[in-house]
C-alpha cells in the first residue's frame, strides 16, 4: 500500500487560514544573552549532581588538553604549587600512587 500526500493546490481560504508562517524575531545582542542565560539555567537545573559532574570533568579536560606543557604546569601550579610535581611523579613511577 502507498500512500502520497502532497499541499492541495486549490486550498479555500479556511485551510489557508490554518497555514500559519512562523517567523522569528532578531534579537539584539543584549536578548540573545539573556535568552541563553534562561536556557542554560534551566538546562543545570535539570541535571542531577552525577550530569554536572560529568559536564564539568568533561568541560575542563577539553580546555586542559589544549595547553602547552608549560602552561598546563602553570594551572596545575595556580591549583596548588607541589600538586604538579606530585602527579608527575604519580603518572611516571605507578608504584608510588596513593590507592
């Protein structure tokens, strides 16, 4: 069985009424932010605490791994100053990780 469906092209003015155009009004630039700030924060109210954990790792390991070695020990450092050559230590003698 086909079946085809296609716009009547003799509509009566009642189904052309039924037609409605959506269209879209342009935001400033001051409406815009404030249309993302109400989407957002709806969005994070939504989430349970595991969502915005994983949304937050995630988040921070895209902007981490985009570092230089030097400007990555500098933000491991601006967290805290041993904390660096800790983990370093940590990923290059596995024996010394804490468990």
């Amino acid at each position: 069985m086909n079946h085809s469906q296609s716009a009547n092209q003799n509509a009566t003015n009642s189904e052309q009424d039924a037609k409605k155009i959506i269209t879209h009004k342009e935001l400033t630039s001051l409406q815009k932010n404030e249309l993302i700030e109400q989407y957002v924060e709806l969005v994070v109210d939504n989430m349970d605490t595991k969502d915005l954990m994983r949304y937050a790792i995630d988040s921070i390991t895209e902007y981490i791994v985009t570092l230089t070695d030097s400007e990555l020990k500098e933000e491991v450092g601006n967290f805290d100053e041993e904390l660096y050559d800790e983990l370093v230590d940590n990923v290059t003698n596995p024996s010394s990780e804490v468990k």
